[in-house]
C-alpha cells in the first residue's frame, strides 16, 4: 500500500515508516461537525505535535487516534485510520487491545483513586507484563523513573495517588501510561499542570520515548512544540490547516492562519 | 460620573462611603438570611421534638418489657407422680400432660411459703399457684421430658410469674383493678408482696422476650419474639443475597451497557414508579404468584423474602445507578486508557468507588424490608407460630413470623401486658434498625479509607 501520499512533504519524507496513516478522517458529536477531513500521515520514532486554538479539534483527533470516542454515545468518526497498516476501525479489531498499543495521557490528571503503586502496576497487570512481584516493582519503578517523579514518591508508593499534587499527578499518569510499554504516546496537554522544572523533566522523557516510541502530543505552547516535536500540525475549526517539519511550521509557515497563530494574531 | 451604570436600589440610597455602617440593601440581604436561618432551625427543632416524644413514649411503654417477674420455687420431681412404673421410660413420661405437673408447682409453692413464714388468709393453695405463669407447668414438662434421669431430686426452678402479678410490680396492675379481675385477687397480690419480700418473688432479665416464641392470650408473660426475630433474620438473609447481586448487576447493565433507547427509557420509569408502588401490592403480587402459582407455602419466611426482595430492588437499582453516576468518568477513561476492557474498568475501579453508596442503598433497602408489615399479612406471617423455623435452608421454607408482624398482633390482644410486649418488640426493631445503620457507617468508612 502507498504510505508516502502526504501531498506537500513527499520529496522531505524520510526513511522512517509511517505509524499512523489517516484519511479524510470526520467527525461528529450529534450534529456538530469538530473534524473536518482529516489526513496526516504519523511517523514512527517521531515527536509529532499537535498546535491550534482552543475548541479547534485536538483531542478529538488524538482521541480517534486509541477509540477513545468510542465511549462518547454522540461521537461518529468518518473516514480510515490505519496503524502500521491496520484499518484501526474495522470490525474486527478490539479498542481494548488496540488500547495497550496506543497509551494515553489525558488533559486533566486522572490517577485511580488508589495506591501510586498500584496506578503504575494496574496495567502491567491486567496485561500480564509481570511474572511476579519482583518484576513488577522493577516495571513500577522504571515506569516512575521515566515519568520524571520516583525521587519524589519512592518512599510512600503506597500513599494514594489522588493525595499528590497536581503536577505530580500528571507526571504520574505519564508514567502509568508508559509502564504498559505502548507502541504509541497520546499526550494531551501533558504539561498543562506542571511548573517549568517538571515540564523540562517531561519533555526530556518525550524526547527518550523517541527512541522507540512515536509520541503525539497536544500542546498550546509554541515554545515546547518547537523544543520537542519533530513534525507539527497546525488545526483550527476542525480543519487540519497545516501540517509539516516543526522547523518548516515555525520559520517558514505556508498558510497564512498558521503564521497569525504562532505569532499570536489568533487563538 | 458613572451614574449612568449604577442600579435603581443605588440610585435611591446612594452607597455610604464607611463599610462600618450597612447600605439598604445588606441589611434587607442579611434580614433575609437571619429568617431563612430560623426557620431552618425551627424545623430542625420540631422534627427533634417529635423524636423525643416518640422516644420517650416507645421507652416509657416498653422498656419495662426488658424485666419480668420470675419465682423461683424449689421443686421435688415426684418420682409417684412423674414415673409411676418407675423405670423412666420416656414414653410413659411423655404421657403425663402438664396438669400432672400442676400438683407439683402447688406443693412447691406451699412449701416456698411455709419458709417464707408467709400468711395466707383468704387464698387457698390453688390460688397461690396462680401467683405463677400457666406456662411453667409446660416449662418444668420439657426439663423433665429431657433429663428424665433428674426424676425424684429437688431442684430450684426459676418460673415466669402470672402476667397480672408482673403487672402489679411494673404498676400496671392495683389493688382496686384486682378486686374486680376474675383472674387475680388482691389476696393473691398481698401474698404476691410478701414472696417478694422473701426474696422467691424477683424482677429479673427477660431474656425470654428474645427467646420465646408467641404465647397466647392468656399468657402474655409468656410471649416473646424468637420465632419472630428468626423469621426477620432468615427474610432479611434472602433479601441481601437476592437484592444485592441482582440490583447491582442490574444498575450495571442499565448505567453502563444498555444503549440508550426508549426500551431502557421505560424500563427506567417503571423502576422508578415501582419504587413508588404501595408495598401491600407487593403482597397481593406474592399472594397471587408465590403462593397460588408457584405453590410455596404460606407464612413461610422464603415468601417473605422474595416479596420484600421485589420491594426492595427498585430502592437498591435507583441508589446503585445515582452511584455509578457519581463515579467520574475521567475514572473510566484512565482505565480504558491503559487497555482495561469495560468489564475491568468497572469491576476494578468504577464499582470499588461506588461501593459506598451502593451500600447506603442495600442497608436502606433492607431497613424498609426490615419494618415492612403489610405485605406480610397477606402472604400469612400473621399466623400464630410457636414452633421455631428450623436451620436455613430447610428453615426458609417452615412457618415463622416476622418482627413488625409480631408488633401488629401483639397490638391487637385484649391484655394490656401485650401492648407493654408491643413496645418492648418496637424497641427491639429500632435496635436491629441502629444496628444496621451503624454496620452501613462502619462499612463506608472502610470502603472510603482504602482510597
Ligand atoms: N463530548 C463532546 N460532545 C459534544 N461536543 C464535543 C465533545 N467533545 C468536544 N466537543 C466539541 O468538539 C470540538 C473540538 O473539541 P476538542 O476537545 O477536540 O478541542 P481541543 O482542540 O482539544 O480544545 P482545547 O485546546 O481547549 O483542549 C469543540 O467545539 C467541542 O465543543
Ligand atoms: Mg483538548
């Protein structure tokens, strides 16, 4: 199948493959129409970011992304998402496994009202990752290491999760989000709630889940998508307006509403 | 100027510059507040006021059915009488009735007299043995009928006093009201002071108020709620194991899978009007399907059960849905988020956090279950029940009364000691009630610290 047909970038498309391909990708909440025809292609490896004002269709997309409209009653997605070339809506596939793939981090913290152990462990183990206690802890741990937040909680792990702050709450659910090892990263707005030192923490994670991971993330600040994303797109009232190299959407922006956004005429 | 902006009230009354002196409008605003504030706390004060009364008069009534005058006497078990061919064969003990067992009560209440250096003008031996409740003749049968080896000893008996007699010591019975009572004397209450006196007449703990079943009605002393408190346990058993399980397996499925349509829509206004529905419905309902169709026998407490069960799901659905509601879903996007199916998502989060109120809701539910009458009259749990339901499950299935029941027949005998006996059952009701409750506080603090 062709993986290469993103329109503007096909000369600059390198040898890394394509994780995400979607197509013409609609979608409605009853009658209103929040994403209008959608075409991206994802790269794997890849920091790819998601800019735009608010209310413009980010995590609607970025939700389509793991099915996570599948539980709003309202919402109707259009259109093909392919993962690695898997049409992700087909009948056949299982959101719950497509899920594990494709891990989440939500735009308002959510820990389980439970342990901080036990919201790292919770999916490693429903997902079998861990053979016995010793492994689990060594996932919990790597886990927490990676989201930027073990010095701060490794000596109350079973203290509950909702009683940390909530930058610390966001930096744990990045590392629940890791520790199921997904193949992809959606984060919304993970740095929405933490202050400049946890953000260059997060961020310096992001940029370490490139290594194996493609990561997606939702932001509303230029700077961080500039300083952590390889690829850019630019939405605004549901419309993908533009979408390309990071250093291409900040120095040389090819539509005129992306070059008020970044310089701060719209929002 | 900004005249222009300012409200009608502000050009009236121009703001007073000093915030120490209070413009028209707060004082109208803070008048306001001071009488919704009284009359807040008159309400609260009239429903505590009636709860007092309602204290007071339960308590004053009943708690005297908490003590009942015992005489202990001490009985020779005639061996001539007992076992007249003297080989203890039960059979042969059997066949004597508790009249033969009159004599001896009478010999031995002579002879707690003589000791007691007691006189006796005017009341014969007869008479003094009417000091004692009808039903220790019975009492001293079934000792006997167990240990037929004690035939022949002298043993000290702790007997339940005439149901007059307690009534004179609890004030209930005068001498005036004696002299024209056919069952009682003020002879026999003159004696009855002197035992009392000696010491063979005592105010003791009734724990046969909780252990003995119905007596009738010649004998209120006698009466107690065994058979009905196991018949409340053994209804309220079914109710949790039914109710529970299918009241929140049904609230899942409504809350968390059914799509919304209008079939899910009118199944829920039906839950919500069944909630609604008088409960002696669910009587008749019983009455109709359990008993007439099905064939189960009456007064028996499985019918009870699955009738209070009915009653008791819409009240479980309604606060397991209102608390499967209250759970956020960012809870249930975070599950789903880390690939938990559905199921896991509710099993391992979303329920846990709706535990508490589900359970507010059952403890609800069985504490309306647990003081619902109606329904019961016309399944049959008015019967009078002396024989004890036997052990679960066979048990579910014999005869058995039920607290609240027991409460509305005792209210409907002649003799006041029933209605003494009534309050006493209330008592006992709104204790199992508190007991529950708390049980529900202690459940919740539980289930809430663990997060
Ligand atoms: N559950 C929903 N039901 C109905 N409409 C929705 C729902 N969620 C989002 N929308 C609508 O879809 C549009 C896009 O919303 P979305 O949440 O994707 O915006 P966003 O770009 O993430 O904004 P923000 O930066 O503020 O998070 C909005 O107009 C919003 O009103
Ligand atoms: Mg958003």
């Amino acid at each position: 199948m062709n993986m290469y047909d993103s329109p503007e970038r096909e000369a600059k498309l390198d040898q890394k493959a394509t994780k995400i391909s979607a197509r013409n990708v609609q979608v409605y909440y009853g009658e209103t129409h929040a994403l209008k025809d959608v075409s991206v292609d994802i790269q794997d490896k890849t920091v790819t970011a998601f800019i735009g004002p608010s209310g413009c269709g980010k995590s609607t997309f970025l939700r389509c992304i793991n099915r996570m409209n599948d539980t709003i009653d309202s919402c109707r997605v259009e259109g093909t998402i392919l993962l690695e070339g898997e049409d992700i809506y087909d009948r056949r596939v299982d959101p719950v496994q497509l899920r594990a793939k494709v891990g989440m981090v939500f735009q308002k913290p959510n820990p389980f009202p439970k342990s901080i152990y036990d919201n790292v462990a919770y999916g490693p183990r429903i997902h079998g990752l861990a053979r016995n206690k010793a492994e689990l802890d060594d996932i919990v741990e790597r886990a927490l290491r990676r989201g930027a937040i073990w010095n701060e909680v490794k000596d109350r792990l079973q203290s509950p999760g909702t009683g940390l702050s909530g930058g610390q709450q966001q930096r744990l659910c990045i590392a629940r989000a890791v520790a199921t090892e997904p193949e992809v990263l959606l984060m919304d707005e993970p740095c929405s709630a933490l202050d400049p030192i946890a953000t260059a923490q997060v961020e310096e994670l992001i940029d370490e889940l490139r290594q194996d991971y493609s990561v997606v993330i939702v932001t509303h600040s230029m700077q961080q998508a500039a300083r952590v994303s390889q690829k850019t797109a630019f939405f605004h009232l549901g419309n993908l307006v533009e979408f390309g190299d990071t250093d291409q959407i900040f120095t040389r922006p090819q539509d005129s509403r992306t070059e008020s956004y970044i310089t701060g005429r719209i929002g | 100027m900004t005249d222009l902006t300012a409200s009608p009230a502000n050009a009236a009354a121009p703001r007073p510059s000093s915030l120490l002196t209070l413009d028209a409008r707060t004082k109208r605003r803070n008048a306001a507040e001071a009488r919704f504030r009284m009359m807040g706390a008159i309400a609260v004060a009239i429903a505590v006021l009636a709860l007092v009364g309602l204290l007071v008069s339960i308590l004053g009534n009943g708690l005297s059915s908490f003590r009942q005058t015992h005489v202990t006497l001490e009985v020779f078990l005639d061996p001539a009488k007992l076992d007249k061919a003297g080989d203890r064969d039960p059979a042969k003990i059997a066949k004597v009735t508790t009249f033969g067992y009159a004599p001896l009560i009478q010999a031995a209440m002579q002879t707690a007299i003589e000791k007691a250096g007691a006189t006796t003008e005017g009341v014969n031996a007869k008479q003094a043995a009417g000091l004692i409740s009808d039903e220790a003749a019975a009492t001293l049968r079934r000792f006997v009928m167990a240990h037929p080896e004690r035939i022949g000893e002298t043993l000290s008996f702790p007997m339940l006093a005439n149901g007059r007699v307690d009534g004179y010591f609890k004030g209930r019975v005068t001498m005036e009201s004696a002299a024209l009572d056919r069952n009682i004397s003020p002879e026999q209450l003159q004696l009855a002071d002197k035992l009392r006196a000696a010491g063979v007449i005592e105010m003791k703990f009734n724990w046969g108020l909780f252990t003995a079943p119905d007596a009738s009605d010649t004998r209120p002393e006698a009466a107690g709620l065994g058979v009905a408190i196991l018949g409340s346990a053994y209804m309220m058993l079914i109710v949790l194991v039914l109710a529970l399980p299918i009241g929140v397996a049904a609230s899942i499925y409504l809350e968390e899978f059914a799509p919304k349509n209008r079939w899910t829509d009118l199944i829920e206004v039906n839950i919500s009007n069944l909630a609604a529905v008088p409960s002696i419905v669910f009587g008749i309902l019983g009455l109709a399907v359990f008993i007439n169709f099905v064939g189960l026998p009456q007064s028996a407490p499985i019918v009870g059960g699955l009738v209070l069960t009915l009653m008791t799901l819409p009240t479980i659905i309604i606060a397991t849905r209102a608390a499967l509601k209250a759970v956020p879903p960012s809870i249930r996007d975070a599950a789903l988020g880390v690939g938990a199916s559905k199921m896991q998502s509710i099993m391992h989060h979303v329920l846990p956090l709706a535990a508490p109120g589900i359970l507010t809701g059952t403890i609800i539910g069985l504490a309306q279950a647990l003081g619902e009458t109606a329904p019961l009259l016309l399944i049959g749990m008015v019967a009078f029940v002396r024989e004890y339901p036997g052990a679960p499950p066979e048990g579910f299935f014999d005869p058995a009364s039920a607290l609240p029941v027991q409460v509305y027949n005792w209210t409907q005998r002649g003799d006041p000691a029933f209605i003494e006996r009534a309050s006493g059952a209330i008592i006992v009701l709104l204790i199992f009630l508190m007991a529950m409750n708390i049980i529900a506080i202690i459940l919740r603090r539980r289930f809430e610290r663990r997060w």
